[in-house]
C-alpha cells in the first residue's frame, strides 16, 4: 500500500528536532510521496532543503498562503512568480482566501488568489487552495478563472454536501484530513455521498492531527488514520480507497 500525503509542512519549524525520523516513520507506515505546500518568503528555504534531502520522496509546491498577504503581498508573489519561472514544481500553491482572523486585507488576498490561478494556467500545475471562513469568496474565484484548463485541490475539505458538489462539478477534488477523524467535524454526513474518486488525502501537518493525536503534532505517518477513518465512512476496504485516493493524486499532480 503507497499512500499519496497531498498536503504536509514537514519542512516546518515544529519539525526541527526530528524531521529525518519523521520522514522515516512516513515511508515506515505506507506513505510513498509527500507533497509540500508553502506559505510564504520565509518557508522557501527550508522546504526546498528538504525536498534536496528527499527527493524520491519529497515534492515542493510554490505559492502564497492567505494568512502571509498583508501590505506587502505584491513583493512575495514576485517571489512566486520568479520561482515558478524558474524550476519545476508539482503544484501552484497553497493559496486561497482566509478570512477566519482578520478580513482587513480581504481585497489583497483576492488579487493574490487571482494572480495564482493565472499563474497555475501558465504553468500548467494543478492549484492548492486553502479557504477558512471564505468559501464563497474563494469558490467564487476559482469559478471564474475556470476555463477549462484548470485542475486542484480544495485543501482541508470541512464544508457541506452542497459545497463538496459545486467543487465536483468545478473539476476540483477534495482534500480529505485530520477534520474527517473528529467527533464534531461534520464530515459523517457529507464524505458517504460524494464519490471516491474526487479524494485525496493529506494531514496538514503540523496542523490538525487526526483522532487519537488530536490537539498534539501531527505528521505524514498518521494518515493511514485518515485512510481508515474515510474508508469506514464510505463502507469500503482501506486497500481499495488507498488505491483510488493514490491513482487520483498521481493523475492530479503528474507524479
Ligand atoms: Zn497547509
């Protein structure tokens, strides 16, 4: 069983004291790829160092996370743009709109959101995105830029059956996490009506560890937690979502 892990910042701080390991434990429980968005200015560095380190292993996306747009967001997506002219990578991403702290640069965030899609149609990559309180707001985006071309996640997938629709029919797949583990997190209701084959999973590391580890760091090796927990609400064996979840991964991002 090789899983596809579309979404981990291990390349984050919180890993500092034992990154190798935890890569180790990934490969250990079943996970073959990783794939790492970045945030901003500041997480280029060391998410490209570790993806030098781990390159059979480890993917870099490059894009601009919502919650690092503020005054000078024009300078970090320059930054975007020459590395995306620069290398290759598997994905534009993660970006999106965030509006769950602080709505002040809501304006910013949606040029930035604009500017990545155009970005990603350019390069041709599938786009990451990351909404919080601002599907609508995103959804919209993403909709209008839309030309047929376009191809991506909705990162951290926590919204309703009508919102896991509309991203269906946009083309887009869902990113399944920690969220569908949690007792409260909505998700029993909404994962046993959408198809299989519109999924991927991911942890989101360091963020939002999966049930037992909930509130704790997460890490690449616990998504066979997400694997099993989602297998369990679509009455399907693991081994049958781990293949489809990992055939969509690979067709998404071209690995
Ligand atoms: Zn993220």
């Amino acid at each position: 069983m090789k899983l596809i892990e579309t979404h981990a910042h291990l390349y984050s701080e919180q890993f500092r004291p034992d990154q190798a390991e935890a890569l180790h434990r990934a490969v250990a429980a079943g996970v073959g790829t990783i794939l790492m968005p970045n945030v901003d200015h500041s997480t280029i560095d060391a998410m490209l160092e570790l993806e030098a380190n781990a390159p059979a292993t480890c993917h870099a996306m490059m894009g601009l996370h919502p919650c690092s747009v503020g005054p000078t967001f024009e300078k970090d997506l320059q930054e975007v743009s020459d590395w995306l002219a620069r290398r290759p990578f598997v994905a534009v991403g993660e970006c999106g709109i965030d509006l769950y702290w602080d709505k002040t640069y809501l304006p910013q965030q949606q040029e930035a959101l604009r500017e990545q899609l155009r970005l990603a149609k350019q390069y041709r990559l599938p786009i990451v995105l990351h909404t919080r309180s601002a599907f609508e707001e995103a959804y919209e985006l993403v909709a209008e830029a839309q030309d047929g071309t376009l191809s991506g996640v909705f990162h951290c997938f926590s919204d309703g059956l009508a919102e896991a629709e509309r991203i269906i029919a946009l083309g887009f797949k869902l990113g399944i996490g920690g969220v569908a583990t949690f007792k409260n997190g909505g998700l029993d209701k909404v994962l046993p009506h959408v198809g299989l084959e519109h999924l991927v999973l991911e942890t989101d590391c360091p963020y939002l560890a999966p049930v037992p580890y909930r509130g704790k760091r997460n890490e690449p090796a616990y998504l066979p937690l997400v694997l099993h927990r989602l297998a369990a609400l679509l009455g399907q064996a693991p081994e049958a979502v781990a293949d489809a979840t990992t055939r969509t991964a690979n067709a998404l991002f071209n690995l």
